[in-house]
C-alpha cells in the first residue's frame, strides 16, 4: 500500500515527514484504521507498514498467550519517557498490588477478577485514597492494551472506585494568623524566619521552597519565581533539582515588605562569603537545606509557643486560610498556590469558601 508524506508545517525538528495507513481486521473481525507516526524516510515508513500488517496478522495468536504481567512491563517501558522518574517510580511501587493479575491471561481477565481483587485489597490496612490510585493505574494499564495492543476488554466500564463511606477523609491543619505569629516570635534564627515566612506568606510547596535559587528573586521587582523543586525523597547529599508538579506550578509571586525585608538581609549575610554565586540555595548556601533541618526547627518552634505541631504542607494550607479569610477570590487564591484548575482550589479549600456563603446572604439582606 502507498505511502504519505506529511504537511511540511507538521514535519518534525529531525526532518521526519513520512508516514503510512492502512486497514486491518481486529481481533474481533472489526476494520480498524492505523495511521503511523512520522519516518524519516518513504522507505522507513514503508518497512514499518509491512512489519505492522504482519504483527496484526499474527495478533490472534498472539492474543491467547500474553499474561497481564507482559501487558505492565510493554507499560512501563512505553511510559518510559513519557512520565517523569518520581512518577514511574510511584507506577512501581504501586504496582506491587498488581501480583494478582500477573498470571492471568488477558484473554480470560474479566470482572470477576477485578471483583475478586477489591475484595482482597479491601483487607488491606490502605487508604481509600492510595486503593483508588492503585485501580487508575490497573486502568491505564488496561488502557494502554486497547489502545496500542488491539486488546479488548469489554468489562473495563463495569470497573467501580473503591468506597468506604465510614472512612473519614483526613482534616487539613492551619495556623490562624495569631498562631503563626506566636510561631515565629519564637524563632531568632533569620534563616528560619525567613523560611517560615516564605512557606506561610507565599504557600510553596516543600520542595519548591527548597528548591529556591538565589537568581530566582528579583528585588528591584519584589517578586520571586517558582520555577524548580527538589523532590521529598531527596536530601542533602543527594538533591536533584526537577520539575515543577504541573504547567499552573510554574508562577511569580509579589513579596510582601516583611519576607521582602528579610531575604535582603539574608541575601546581604550570604553575597559576603567569598565563594557565593546567585545559584546558591536561599534555605541553605551551596547546597539545600535538609528535610530534617526543617522539620525539627519547626517541631522547636511549636513546643515554645505552646502550639500544636502542624505538617510543613500546612503551611500552605495556613496560606489559603489567610487568602480566603481576607477576601482573595478563588481564581487569585488558585493561580497564587499554582493550582492546575480552580476545581482542585475549590475541592481543597471548600469549606472555607463555604464560610463566605454567609457574605453573600449579608449582601441580599442589605439590598
């Protein structure tokens, strides 16, 4: 069958322009079009064509031998390079829970199965939550076999989420705006007034405060750009600077005059050693300051001013609280913590917005 070449504003940076389609009966008697991806050549492209139809061909028996474990490890190679290394890591871990299906063949796996494992992770001591991502991942699995196997899996919408509705979602913790200041009055250290203040002030992430450059803050336009973290399962000796968690992640921010005050000072303590260069860690100096360093200054903190102990990530819920508090509407509130949509903004935080519904009953009222 011919080959085709691709519409020159679609030809790839290597000059890959080449490309075939064809039709071929399924494993079920059903036409299916294929288009390929890009060859670099009308020969290439011809080949791949060829090899293509003879694996279709094959598919067949192909189909009754393949086991669920084949189908996750062609996965794990094809995500490869699609997903960052912390999230195939993640994939992995996970898919230690997989064990189940291993065994089966694809063309027996039905829904009694899937039924028959829930029922098996339900004694699981895991929560909700973590079983869910287990099962999106059993489902991109799946997935991936439909789509650039031919599989097809005809129970794959009868597949329920787990539930548990006696299960109590776990509550997030916040310093109110007293509490924080109880918090930091007894902290002298201006490293870490400067670090709590810029967890509390400007809702980062652990990672992205850790990440945090000296190059990354513009004094002249009191901002400071977010643009890199290191992972939690990084520390000291090992740190590896990576990429933000989602497109919406990567913001400038406005330093408020107190946290402003305090990085130039800081900044003015670090540029006098003679080594110093702007790529220094703000929260450390060449290299980042530890994920234990951190924890026990703010577990210090806490025991002096008699306050509860709260995670470093609520810190940025204590953030939220203070936007939400204070008037910041839920588009302003998501773009400052880089949240990829407002739903995930509004989902979190729901029940501090829903505080504000009495506001608005205010305004009918007055009208």
């Amino acid at each position: 069958m011919p080959v085709y070449m691709e519409k020159k504003d679609k030809w790839t940076k290597d000059g890959r322009k080449w490309y075939f389609k064809c039709y071929f009966k399924n494993s079920y008697g059903e036409n299916v079009r294929k288009r390929s991806k890009l060859f670099l050549s009308k020969n290439e492209a011809a080949t791949a064509e060829r090899k293509f139809l003879l694996l279709a061909e094959n598919h067949d028996n192909n189909i009754s031998y393949m086991t669920f474990k084949e189908l996750e490890d062609l996965f794990f190679e094809f995500k490869k390079d699609k997903v960052r290394e912390g999230s195939l890591r993640n994939y992995k871990v996970q898919s230690e829970h997989l064990i189940f299906f291993h065994k089966i063949k694809l063309k027996d796996l039905n829904i009694n199965h899937i039924e028959k494992w829930q029922k098996e992770m339900n004694g699981k001591k895991l929560s909700l939550e973590y079983k869910n991502d287990i099962l999106t991942l059993l489902k991109q699995i799946l997935n991936y076999g439909q789509n650039y196997h031919r599989f097809h899996f005809d129970f794959y919408k009868l597949i329920s989420d787990f539930k548990n509705p006696n299960e109590l979602k776990k509550e997030m913790d916040f310093y109110t705006l007293e509490e924080y200041k109880k918090f930091i009055d007894s902290e002298d250290d201006l490293n870490y007034i400067a670090l709590f203040d810029t967890l509390y002030y400007l809702g980062l992430r652990k990672g992205e405060l850790r990440g945090l450059q000296w190059k990354d803050i513009d004094f002249a336009q009191k901002t400071i750009s977010i643009k890199k973290q290191i992972a939690s399962r990084y520390d000291v000796n090992n740190y590896k600077l990576g990429p933000l968690k989602t497109k919406a992640s990567y913001r400038d921010l406005p330093i408020n005059k107190k946290l402003l005050q305090e990085l130039e000072l800081l900044y003015n303590q670090n540029k006098n050693y003679t080594n110093f260069e702007n790529t220094w860690f703000v929260f450390g100096n060449v290299m980042p300051i530890s994920n234990t360093a951190i924890f026990a200054r703010k577990k210090r903190n806490a025991k002096l001013a008699n306050l509860r102990e709260i995670r470093v990530h609520d810190f940025r819920h204590s953030c939220a609280s203070l936007l939400i508090n204070n008037g910041a509407n839920v588009t302003m509130v998501a773009k400052y913590l880089g949240h990829s949509k407002i739903d995930e903004t509004l989902n979190t935080y729901s029940h501090m917005f829903q505080n504000k519904l009495n506001d608005i009953i205010n305004i009918i009222e007055n009208l």
